[in-house]
C-alpha cells in the first residue's frame, strides 16, 4: 500500500514538473517543445526558429512576449521570429488555443498588409493593421494615414526602365482587439448588457461549387434547430443542446459587432459566390437582418460566421 502511494506521489510530482505553462519557458526550445506539444506538431524547433541551437537573454526576449492578450488575469504567448506572427491564447486550466486574424488578401481586394503592431493602453492589448490602399478607394474607409513624399519605384512605359518616383501613399488603419477567443475590430462604444440576444437565424446558401448550405436557429438558452442542405456532415433535420458557454460567446460576439449598425445588404464584385443570410432577434423585439453576398461583408461579420461553420462543422 505505501509503495503505491509512493508511486502515485512521484508520477504526480513529476507531472508537476514537466508541465509546460507559459510562464516556465525561457528558451526557444522549450516554447518549440511548448508549441509541438500544445498547439500543432508541426511547430517544431526546426521549423519555428531554423535551426537555432542557443538564444541569448536579449533576443529572447524581442522574439517571445509573455503579456496578458485578452485582458483575462492569464498570461498568454506572442512568438515573432520568422514567418508569421503566432498568437497563443492561455485559457481555463492551462489549456492552451492559437487564434488567428482573418487573411487581409480576401478581405481587401487589391490592397496590401503594411504591417501588425501591438500597443498596451491601460491594461489593454491592441493591435494595430496597416494596410496599403489606393488613394481612389480612400473616400470608402475611415482611420486613414497619408505618408506624404514617398520614394517609390515604377515601370516607365516610354523609358521601357523602372524608375523612382515620389507619391503618397495611403494607408487604412485597422484596430483589432482579441475578445471572445477571436481577434475582432475594436468597438469602443460597445456597453455590456445592451442590444442582448432572444435568438439568430443564419442561412449559408448554396453556390456552383462545393460550399456547404445549410440554415440554423440558435436560441439564448442553447436550443439549435438544424437544416443540413448540401456538402454537410449531416443532411436533414436535427435539434440539439448547444453548451451554455458557446452561445454566450457567439451571442456576446454578435452584441460586440453592433450588427444594428451596419447595412442591411453587402455584396462582393465578383459572380458564383455564396452568401450568408444573418437575422438577429432582440431581447426588446428588435430584428436586424442582413444579406452579405460573398460572406465577406465586415471584419467581426466574417469572425461570426467563422463561429457559426465550426458549430456546423461539428454536426454530424
């Protein structure tokens, strides 16, 4: 009897001291091992860092931030070394998740990701998206920077040469904080207990290729009436339970995103595309329904509709 107790007091201790938390890594190989044991096994050593057989104090330090992402009282993990920036969010009982922003390039047509910084302003975590834009398309977006007086390079017709020019160039200004686990456009007018949810009712029609339709109701207290139409994991009819905590997210999400305020319908140049029909029912009685042809509607719109394919993904 005392040596089983013994056993399982030296498997507890040693899992005590092998765990990995984000606060206990302090190489680049142990956040490599982190990564590839948490996150994604192709997060390895090799793969993150090329190849790097020891960091100094300093670099360590400019490549893995150890910061607070979503202002939860946990200590999450930013890694930018080379490629990609990799967001590790530290979530109830150490159990980790990697978030990512929405790809710009489908977001912005013709428009260039400038660069990402991060900014911590009283206790909160943003992070600022520059992205390049022609100056016709200014009139469209808010939050513009000019940088006037630019050296620039373009190709001379005539001269048959690229040569250097001076022009401004124009930028949108992005603000994305991370809420609800996701990275989301800032809503700095957003109140909590404002605009609360009854119910939603989205629809994902069909188009000429293999894009899943289907339509679901999801009610505040986690009831789901289920339509699985085309190219679903479940064709048909189906009610289920959702769990508490994921409607609240999801419905939190769409309270955040202030969907009254945007437009009813939104459309992509573009034909064969699906769309997404989204109607939100208030607590008050208040409906707000929009139409977005091509699903590419708003930032926190497609985070919504992200949201609403993993729960659909999981119907099966």
């Amino acid at each position: 009897m005392k040596k089983l107790i013994l056993i399982i007091l030296l498997i507890f201790i040693s899992n005590s001291v092998f765990a990995q938390t984000i606060e206990n890594l302090k190489t680049f190989k142990e956040v490599a091992t982190f990564l590839e044991k948490e996150i994604n096994k192709e997060y390895t050593f090799e793969a993150i860092f090329e190849g790097e057989d020891e960091i100094d104090t300093e670099d360590f330090n400019e490549v893995v931030q150890k910061i607070d992402l979503d202002n939860d009282g946990d200590t999450d993990l930013v890694i930018d070394y080379i490629g990609d920036t990799i967001f590790i969010l530290n979530k109830d009982n150490d159990t980790f998740k990697e978030i990512k922003m929405l790809d710009v390039s489908r977001i912005y047509k013709n428009e260039d990701l400038e660069s990402i910084s991060m900014e911590r302003i009283k206790n909160q975590t943003f992070f600022i998206r520059k992205i390049k834009i022609s100056k016709f398309d200014v009139e469209k977006y808010k939050n513009i920077i000019v940088e006037k007086n630019q050296k620039d390079f373009q190709y001379d017709r005539e001269k048959n040469k690229v040569v250097a020019v001076i022009r401004d160039f124009y930028f949108r200004k992005d603000t994305l904080v991370i809420k609800y686990g996701e990275f989301v456009q800032l809503n700095s007018k957003w109140t909590k207990h404002t605009n609360e949810i009854k119910e939603i009712h989205f629809e994902a029609t069909p188009c000429y290729g293999s894009c899943p339709a289907f339509e679901m109701k999801i009610t505040s207290d986690g009831n789901l009436e289920y339509h699985g139409k085309r190219f679903v994991n479940f064709k048909g009819q189906k009610k289920l339970k959702l769990r508490s905590e994921e409607v609240k997210t999801l419905f939190r999400l769409i309270e955040y995103t202030d969907v009254k305020s945007l437009k009813d319908r939104y459309a992509v140049n573009a034909t064969d595309n699906p769309s997404a029909i989204l109607k939100v029912t208030f607590k008050n009685g208040d409906v707000k329904e929009i139409y977005d042809y091509g699903r590419f509607g708003t930032y926190n719109l497609r985070v919504i509709y992200k949201k609403l394919f993993e729960i659909n993904n999981n119907i099966k």
